[in-house]
C-alpha cells in the first residue's frame, strides 16, 4: 500500500460485519496497490467503534479460523470516519465529494426506514449541486443488508422518499424535486448483492486471543471464519470496477437472485433452527448443536429434502456441504441465542418461502414442520434443564405470552403462533395438514424432550 490512500467508500454502519467483510475486501484491493478503497466508515448511533479505531490509528485486527487453523490479519482500509447522529453534515459533505465512489451499508435486517433514506438524499442534492453531470459524479450506492432485493428496495425508497418530500425540505433546496429524481436515475447505481461471512459478536476471550497473539490491546477485535462470499450485481457506477472487485474474490453476476435465494432459505434458515434447538437443549453455539450427530443430520435433511429443490443456485449439493462444514467450525463461538433475536422479523424470509414453495407444489415439509414446533418450544423461554433464557425480538413478550398462555394445549398453541400474519402469511394457519404436523412434533417435544423426538422424526421421515 505505497501509494496515497483515498476515502473513496463512505460505508454506513461499523458493526462487526462491516469490519472483518466488506472492509477485509477492500483491504485486500489496498494490499494490491489499488489505493481508491480506503473507508470513510459512519457510525450511525453509537460511537464506541468509531472511539476504539481512533485510539488504535484506525487498525484493528481479525482473526481468521477454519476448522484446522487461524491467522490474524489487520485491517487498515478505515481511514477516517464520524457518528451520523453526531456530525450528520461530515456525513453528508462525505456523500458529496468528488473523492467518493461507492456507498456501502449495513445498517439493518429489518429493512430499511425514510430516516437512511433522508440522509442518503442530502448526499445526492448535494452532490447533485457540487458535480453536475460529471462522469466523477456516478455513485455506487451497494446495500450489504441482509435483504431480498436490497438494492431494488434502498432505491425505491429514495425515489419514493424524495417524491414525498414537503416543499421546504431540506433535499430540494437546490432545486424541484423532479430535476434531483433525474439525476439520480442517471448518476446513482443499486446494484443487489449477497453477503456471506459468519461473525459473532466480540467477545472478551477474542480480545484476550489477540492480545496474547500480537502482542496489543485491541478493543475492537474480530473472529470470523475463513469462507466469505460477495455476489453483487454488474450494475456499477464505473464498469471498470468489477474487474477490480473480481480481483479480491468478489463475484459480479447479472443476477443475485439465486445465490440471495439459497443463502436465506439454506444458511439463514438452518442456522435459525439449529439455533432454537440449541436453545432448547441448553447448547451454547451452532458448533456445539453441530457436534451433536441427530442436529447435524436434521440440518443435512432440512436443506436437502425442504429447501434445496426449490433453490436455483449453481452447484447447491456443494454449498450445501460447505454450510454444514462451516457450522461445525468450533473456532466460531456463534450463539445460538443470538442467531435467534429478531426471529420474528427473520423467519418470514428464512421459512416462509420454502413452507409456500412446497406446498404450492403439494408437499408437506416435515423438517420445516419440526423447526416449527422447535421455535415454538423455545418461545417457552426455558431449556429442558429449566434453564431460563431471554432473547432480543420486537415480539418476545407478545410470543412468550402466548405459548405460555396456551401451555399443554398443543394445539391452541400452534395455532395460536401460526395466526401471526406478519411471520406467517395468511395461509398457513388455514393449512389443516400443516398445523396438525407442528402440533404433533409441538407435542412430541414437550412430553418427550427434544432428541428423543428428533430421533423418532428423523427415523419416520427416512
């Protein structure tokens, strides 16, 4: 990295994946002598990163670790950087200056609000106003969300946000609305793209790792595993870019649907009921769920039987066998309790589209059944050792109470969840089949435990 760095990425949001993903690439594209990736990194609330890279010359180290060894790499792309509620104006002088080539973010799971978008949009008039309809003015705006259709859905809101934008607005003091709509139909690229690269939540004993490692106190270190994946759509403000991306691993497709589609219903999926099982059993990470043979050959069937034959991505027995490889890497502490938060914002896009897909052609999907009746069990909100626990989603209270209100009526409390029209459609608790399935595994589970009946489910499926 001879040459002068430049802050040509503004990247919303500083949380972990950010930092050992989308950073650890551009990194890598530094490392090759191309210097145009350096990382404006915003914080968009709290400021804690954003104070630890300062004190750490922006550098923080990531340990890299399969299933038979680990390195630590530092990482360097992060230049500068601000908390968007603090300095929002930086934020937006950043989105403007003609130094500035893409716009990457991870700032959410749950989709994204008209408050991004107000901030994306006084970058754009801004920019608009300072460059014209100069080639330098072409922005790559590249959402990294967890999102169906991400890029699709962060431009429609901005159009949309801008088209609803009172007079006096702060986004069209340049001019109407209409001539920035123009603009950014002409000078802002979204492309979609998919994301894949497991990392958990810093803990103390990674922090204690890299100490020991290298020698430093590094607030803000990183464990993550060595498989990594960015498809992203050859829709790119500078064509050149994707050969520069290819370069560093990235892939750039015409279409992300297929590998955005097996990553949610394959990885997302699994995870999330290997994880409620996990929480159930008193089992602390996937790993440990993995090191159990009945959970690891739950996974297996899952993804084959359920998911797969409703999935299009290119060599799927392959990637298949590589999530399960990566789940069973004990160097990932990844906890199943966190794995499980959100889950009721999550599972409409994890389950719900394979639940739909088999139906609509007249299968029943018995393992998903049984995920099901897991994640219900876990809303109980105890392992079976009577081991309380409690989890972060906007519906826990609501959920718990439910199942706790319908406790030993398996029935009335399937139904009870399957009625959920925001997790579960409208149809599936209209699914006569479906439901008596969920309330036998519901009930199985309850008076059996859940291994022994996993064994008689797994023995019957066969």
């Amino acid at each position: 990295m001879g040459n002068p760095v430049n802050t040509g990425v503004v990247h919303l949001g500083l949380g972990a994946f950010h930092r050992a993903h989308q950073a650890y690439v551009f990194d890598q594209l530094m490392q090759q002598g191309d210097a145009r990736w350096g990382v404006f990194g915003v914080a968009m609330h709290n400021p804690d990163v954003l104070d630890a890279l300062k004190t750490q010359n922006w550098q923080y180290a990531v340990q890299v670790a399969s299933a038979h060894e680990s390195h630590w790499q530092t990482i360097r792309a992060i230049q500068d950087g601000c908390v968007a509620t603090l300095e929002r104006q930086r934020v937006v002088d950043k989105l403007a200056s003609p130094d500035t080539r893409w716009v990457t973010l991870t700032v959410t799971e749950k989709g994204y609000d008209t408050t991004l978008a107000q901030l994306l949009l006084e970058g754009f008039a801004a920019r608009f106003t300072q460059l014209g309809n100069a080639f330098a003015a072409r922005l790559t705006i590249a959402s990294c969300d967890n999102l169906s259709h991400n890029g699709d859905r962060l431009r429609d809101l901005c159009v949309n946000t801008l088209m609803h934008a009172s007079q006096d607005s702060a986004l069209i003091r340049s001019g109407d609305t209409s001539q920035l709509r123009a603009w950014i139909e002409q000078h802002c690229f979204f492309p979609n793209s998919m994301v894949d690269r497991i990392v958990p939540q810093s803990s103390a004993a990674c922090l204690l790792a890299a100490r020991d490692a290298l020698g430093i106190e590094d607030k803000i270190a990183l464990s993550t595993e060595s498989f990594w994946e960015w498809v992203i759509e050859d829709k790119l403000a500078d064509p050149n870019d994707a050969q520069a991306l290819q370069s560093a691993g990235v892939q750039v497709v015409s279409d992300v649907r297929p590998f955005e589609e097996a990553k949610l219903r394959m990885l997302n999926a699994s995870h999330s009921a290997l994880a409620a099982m996990g929480a159930v059993l008193g089992l602390s990470t996937i790993a440990d769920c993995m090191a159990t043979p009945s959970l690891r050959n739950f996974a297996h069937r899952l993804m084959t039987e359920d998911i797969a034959p409703f999935v299009q991505r290119p060599h799927l027995d392959a990637y298949r066998d590589a999530l399960l490889e990566r789940f069973a890497n004990p160097a990932l502490q990844h906890r199943a309790l966190q794995i499980c938060s959100d889950n009721s914002l999550k599972l409409p896009l994890r389950w719900l589209p394979t639940y739909t897909a088999n139906r609509l052609s007249h299968k029943l999907p018995k393992h998903l059944a049984f995920a099901t009746a897991c994640w219900i069990r876990f809303l109980y909100g105890a392992d079976e050792s009577g081991i309380t626990y409690t989890w972060s989603d906007p519906q826990a209270k609501h959920l718990q109470a439910l199942v706790h209100q319908h406790w030993g009526d398996d029935a009335q409390c399937v139904t009870s969840l399957l009625q959920i029209a925001s997790i579960w459609g409208e149809t599936a608790v209209k699914d006569l089949a479906w439901v008596t399935l969920v309330t036998n595994y519901l009930h199985a589970i309850r008076t059996q435990g859940l291994l022994h009946a996993l064994h008689d489910h797994l023995e019957a499926s066969l």
